[in-house]
C-alpha cells in the first residue's frame, strides 16, 4: 500500500462486485476511505471485508440507484456525516436485453434512471464536495455502447449515450476548476451483466475487471498536465478502433 490516497474519500456506486468491487479495492490499496453502494447487503459486506483488508476504510450503505428517495439517502450520508468527498466514481448499471419494438417503459425507464439519471443527480448534488477537495476527480464509467449502437441494447445503448453526453459537458463546465472528469467505455467485461448479454463472447476473451480498476488507479494517481478525458478499452480479439 502506498498510502497516495490516505485521507481521500471515494464514493463507487455499484460496488458490490464486478468493476465496482474492482475499483474500491484498487483506491482502497492507496489507502482511501471508501463509500460503498449496490442492492444486495450481502455483496456490500463482502466487498467491504476486502477494501478493509487491501488496507482502506470502508463504508457500505444499501442503495437503489434508480430510486431519487435513495440517492438523496446517499448524498445527506456523505454531507453529513462524512463531510468530505474527493473521488466519484459513477459505476452502477441496469440493462435491458431485447428488441426496441418489445422493451415497455418500466424496463426503458429503470435502465435510463440507473445508467444516466443517477450519475447525472449525484454528481450535481456532490459538487459542492468535490469543489472542497484539493483534487477532486469524476470517474463516469460508460461502455462501448456509448458511442457504438448493438440490436437487442436500445435502451442500454440509449442510457450510456447519455451518460457520455453529461460527462462531456461537465467537463467543459469544470475545465478551469480542480475537479477533472474521465469517461471510460469499456469493451465486453467479465461481470454477471456481460455475461448475460453476450453468451456468444467466449470467457477467456473478456476484460477482467481489474483491469479496468487498474485504469481508474493511474487516471486518479497521474499527476502532471496530460489530461485524458475518455479512455475506449476493447477485447483484445474484437476489432480495432470502435
């Protein structure tokens, strides 16, 4: 453990396993305290037992995402109660697997709430925490699909268009200020929800999460006057350049 994160405070939503848990073990190596957030209490604990031993604090609380009531849960929790947030890392995602002309409104609804909502209300209601910090980074995690389009992902599709979307224009509205915001979109990663959509992509072939913790790691820790703004990971076996 370096420590290069001691005293910062992280906020990953969808942490309970896959590149969320990634990811908070990764700012939990650097010594960060990190704020936990998914559904499902018993992957928050086992997550929080591994950011507690790679040598972070953890702090896990129970939320739904696509809920306003639970995002405001959220935010009073970090301005109350911890008072201090330097990191936002916007990882939760929701998909919807199916054609446009058979996708209702509640499926629609609850991916777009998930995947562009949610990022969108937390980074408005914390910025007045991250302009506080000495350097305050914006991590929003997007996909492929935020600048390709795949028949069966409308909705998916639809949702991380409009988190990359939010993500370039806050850029531009905090350029001048000491908050930098980074869109990664990766390629086909080994989570539950890749797994899902892509059954045809064989295992062996996905990006393992940890290599896109790895890429959160050094987007956070580089130090000079490179900015990278929007980092596009593939499969190594999928074509180049999408």
């Amino acid at each position: 453990m370096a420590d290069l994160l001691k005293d910062n405070v992280a906020l990953v939503t969808g942490a309970g396993r896959g590149i969320g848990r990634e990811i908070a073990l990764a700012l939990a190596s650097e010594g960060a305290t990190v704020i936990l957030t998914a559904r499902t209490q018993a992957d928050l604990e086992e997550t929080a037992a591994l950011v507690e031993s790679a040598g972070g604090k953890a702090l896990a609380l129970i939320i739904d995402a696509a809920r306003l009531d639970s995002l405001q849960t959220l935010t009073d929790f970090i301005i109350n109660k911890v008072g201090r947030l330097d990191i936002l890392v916007n990882n939760a995602g929701s998909i919807c697997i199916a054609p446009l002309k058979e996708t209702d409104n509640e499926s629609y609804q609850r991916v777009m709430d998930v995947n562009a909502r949610a990022p969108f209300v937390l980074c408005r209601d914390l910025l007045p925490m991250l302009e506080r910090s000495p350097a305050g980074y914006i991590i929003n995690i997007a996909s492929v699909l935020a600048v390709k389009g795949y028949a069966m992902q409308s909705a998916y599709s639809a949702s991380k268009h409009a988190l990359r979307g939010m993500s370039m224009a806050l850029a531009e509205e905090l350029r001048d200020t000491n908050i930098r915001v980074h869109i990664i979109c990766p390629g086909a990663t080994a989570t539950e929800m890749v797994l899902k959509a892509r059954p045809d992509i064989p295992v062996e072939d996905l990006i393992e999460p940890a290599e896109i913790a790895e890429l959160v790691h050094y987007l956070i820790t580089h130090k000079g006057n490179a900015m990278m703004d929007e980092l596009h990971i593939r499969r190594k076996s999928s074509a180049p350049w999408f």
